[in-house]
C-alpha cells in the first residue's frame, strides 16, 4: 500500500511538472487564482480532519504538514497574483513624468 502510493506521489509530480511547463506567461495569473483555490480547499480539509481527531501521530504529523504548506501556498499565490495585477494598473511613469 505505501509503495503504491508512493508511486501515486512520484508520478502526480511528474504530471505537474509537465503540465505546469507549458502553461504560457498570459495565463499564469488565472493559474495562480485556480491554484489559490485548490490550496484553500486543502487547508479547509487539514483543519476539519485536525478538528475531528485525527488518530495516532503519523496522522497528525501529516496533518500539520498539509496545513503549513496549504497555508504558504495560499499566502505565497496571493501575494504573487497581487503583485502581477499591481503590474496592470495605471500609475505614474517610471520615468517621474505624470501623465
């Protein structure tokens, strides 16, 4: 069973890897927002299973560990999509001339 998921894992990030590649520059920001999205749902998930009683202490090792990164991704994701959207808005020039 472990090795099976393992497998799982390996394999999930291969497919990520790959598929992430190739997502071109103009659709990063409504990656990042889809992302963001699955990221809270897994935080969402690690804090209902942390409030249910999770058993035994590879489970809550697990769930803490869900929760941290769930949490920088979403943090991190924001951040990063604020500062892309912050690049569209009008704004004085760079070279100190108004318009």
């Amino acid at each position: 069973m472990l090795v099976e998921n393992l497998a799982v894992l390996v394999l999930a990030g291969f497919v990520g890897f790959a598929v992430i590649s190739k997502v071109p520059n103009t659709l990063h920001t409504p990656l990042m927002s889809g992302t963001n999205a699955i990221h809270g749902i897994v935080l969402l998930g690690g804090l209902i299973v942390a409030g249910l009683g999770a058993e035994g202490v590879l489970d809550k090792v697990l769930l803490v560990i869900a929760i941290a990164f769930g949490t920088i991704n979403v943090i991190g994701g924001f951040l990063v999509t604020d500062r892309m959207l912050g690049m569209f808005k009008n704004g004085p020039k760079r070279d100190g001339s108004a318009k």
